[in-house]
C-alpha cells in the first residue's frame, strides 16, 4: 500500500500519539522545502518488521517507507517496505 493512501484513507488517528504519528508521516511525504528538519529528529517513529524493531527514516514518492535498525540514525534506510508491512507503530523503541 502506498503511503499516502495509507495516510489518506487507511490510518485513523484515535489518540493523540497516532494524530503525531500522522503528522510525522506528512512531514515524510512533504516536498524537501517545506520539511521540518528539527521536528523529524526530535520525533521518532518505530515499528515492528518481521519481528524486529526498527526506526522509521522516511517515506518515498514511490510509496514506500525507510527502516533502519539504528535507532539512533536520522537519515538513511537498510530496508524499504510497504506501511502495511509493519505493525505497531510507537514513538518509542520497546
């Protein structure tokens, strides 16, 4: 599933760390001059993938998102997945 349908259609906020979430996610997608450079790095996102956990770098034009098994990495990804891949989004590591 492609990430803006995700956001789009699929995914409805219900408690406020899922409404950040979604925003965190906008700001993904946003083009380059109007991202927020400062709120993606004081604002994770983490996700499980295949049972591991991972941080959240971004997400592509293409639709995909950018995992990194480096919680600590702003930038970069080693594995690109579809949204729907990964299950409990968070916006802390467990």
């Amino acid at each position: 599933m492609h990430i803006d349908d995700w956001l789009d259609f699929h995914f409805k906020p219900a408690t406020q760390a899922e409404m950040l979430i979604k925003e965190i996610f906008e700001n993904f997608r946003a083009p380059a001059y109007e991202c927020d450079e400062n709120f993606r790095k004081e604002n994770p996102v983490f996700c499980t993938y295949e049972g591991t956990q991972y941080r959240i770098t971004g997400a592509s034009r293409l639709g995909d998102i950018w995992l990194s098994p480096n919680f600590s990495q702003v930038y970069g990804y080693e594995k690109c997945v579809c949204i729907n891949e990964v299950e409990n989004l968070r916006l802390s590591p467990l």
